[in-house]
C-alpha cells in the first residue's frame, strides 16, 4: 500500500493523493443525462455544487441527493464548495415549485430510496423549515412506499425548526458534526459543536422512531483522540449511525487537506464506533453522509 508521502511544496507540505484515493470508471453520458433532467426542473444536487467524488458512480445507478432552498448558502464554511452569497441577491428567492419539483423528480427516477439536503439559509425566520417539510410531504405523497431520509442544517438551534422537519415524517434524520470540536472555529465558524449534539439529541427525543444519523469528515488535522471524543458525544446524544469519510479539497479557495487517512485507520474509526454503540458505522476513504444511504441504513435497521 502506498505511503502517506508528503511533497514539499511553496506554502508547506501537502500529501500525495495516494492509489486508495484514485476513483475508477467514470460515466459522463450518465452524469450528463440526470444533470439535464435536473436543470428541466430547476432543481440541484449536493453531489455536484459539493464536488462529490461519487457522483459519476452515484448517477449511473440513479442515485442523488437533492438539495433545496437554491444553490446559495448564507454562510461560508471552509470545507464547502457549496456557492455562497448575499441574501439581497434574486437567488435567494424561494422557488415555491421546488417541493413539487423534487417530488417529480424523484418519481420519475423511481427512487425507492429520497434523500433531501438543503443549504443554510440564516436569512430567513424559519432557517426554511417550512419548505423542507413541506419537500418531505411532496415526496411522501409522490413515492408512499420509498423511504425518505433529511440531511439538515442546524437551523441556528432552533428545535421548533427541527420538529417541524421531522413532524413531516422522514425515515431517517441525519445532521452532520463534520468534524472534532477544536476544529470548529476553523471549519464550521459560524456553527457550534455542542449545537450541533443538541440537534442531534433532540431530534432522537422529539422522534425515538425515527433512525438518526451524524458524518465526519477526517483528513482536516484531527486527532486519532479527537475522533474518538467525537464518536462517544454523538453517541451519547443516542444517534444511531455514523459516516466517516476523507476530507477532499473541492476549490483552490477551500482548506487544505492535511491527511490522507489510511483505510487501516477507517477501520479501526469503525471498530470504536461500533464498540461504543452505534447501530452501524460506515467508515471509509470515499464514505459521504449520502453515500449508499439505503444499504447503510438497512443495515442500521437490523442491527
């Protein structure tokens, strides 16, 4: 297996991408065909304004993550190549379609499987709420056997926000810490780690029912203990499945990684996890929060 190797570079030393890190087959006429059908409804994905290095593989088997509330997000955390912007901008409008939209969207892909991020949006009272749950209803309605999971911000800790998202009866509530809690201030400046818990505990509270979910991102200088620290407070706020992934550098304006993360140490990440009590950990070099979401969850379901 190849080494972790550095290369010395102007500005400091940055890892090789090693062979673990190199994706196969690419499908651009699949990639191209769904990125069409999209756009036909005006509609985004998280897998392409993230930069997701799945989508190639994601798309062939028709598999994506919407996300809603526009393609322009209030803050500007410093993994994300998410677009940011001003709210006096005209694409900060809701589309008022967009529910009915990603409903039809995913009938006609005949998802048995939905799953609906969003971007923050600060600006408005509700963090948008109201039009995430009414999404979740949308596809409810449109695909009443599929499963629906959420993927959400932290609507700035407002729990009203939270419980009118779940209320619209998701099968599974996923918020993501994304990294250890000294990193906050770097990565995620305008959100709080224990916020974050918070959400996640309350969410479990408000709906025992309902399967939660939280992701990390390694590779952003974090310690082997700090993961651990991660794992037992997520844990803790009884959150049923972890995802753990490598941090990939989207855009020159992103931060740098500083590990490549070996897939021995995924898996020992996995081990602990699943030690201290989650129903299922999903840890690996290319593992998203989205990421095969259907077989990971059957799997937590089982457990």
């Amino acid at each position: 297996m190849p080494s972790n190797e550095l290369v010395q570079i102007s500005g400091g030393a940055r890892p090789r991408l090693p062979e673990w890190l190199r994706k196969g087959e690419v499908h651009p006429e699949s990639v191209q065909s769904l990125k069409r059908d999209l756009r036909r409804l005006s509609l985004h994905t998280v897998c392409e304004s993230a930069r997701c290095p799945n989508i190639h593989e994601c798309f062939h088997r028709g598999a994506a993550t919407f996300m809603i509330l526009g393609n322009l997000c209030t803050r500007g955390c410093g993994f994300c190549s998410v677009p940011k912007g001003s709210p006096a901008k005209k694409e900060f409008t809701l589309d008022a379609a967009e529910p009915a939209n990603v409903a039809r969207m995913a009938r006609e892909m005949r998802l048995r499987y939905v799953v609906i991020t969003s971007v923050n949006r600060d600006d408005l009272e509700d963090g948008g709420s109201h039009h995430f749950a009414e999404t979740v209803r949308q596809v409810r309605r449109a695909l009443p056997e599929s499963r629906i999971e959420v993927l959400t911000p932290d609507f700035c800790g407002d729990m009203d926000a939270v419980a009118r998202v779940l209320d619209a009866g998701p099968d599974v509530f996923n918020h993501n810490m994304e990294t250890v809690r000294r990193l906050y201030r770097k990565v995620r400046p305008q959100a709080d780690y224990q916020q974050s818990l918070d959400v996640l505990a309350f969410a479990k509270r408000h709906r025992p029912g309902v399967l939660t979910k939280s992701g990390l991102m390694a590779g952003l200088g974090e310690q082997a203990d700090e993961v651990r620290e991660l794992l037992r407070d997520v844990a803790g706020s009884n959150v049923d499945v972890a995802t753990i992934g490598q941090y990939l550098q989207p855009t020159r304006r992103n931060l740098a990684v500083a590990e490549y993360v070996t897939p021995e140490k995924f898996a020992a990440y996995r081990e602990y996890g699943l030690g201290i009590g989650f129903k299922m950990v999903f840890s690996g070099p290319f593992v998203r929060s989205s990421y095969m979401a259907d077989q990971v969850n059957d799997e937590a379901s089982r457990a």
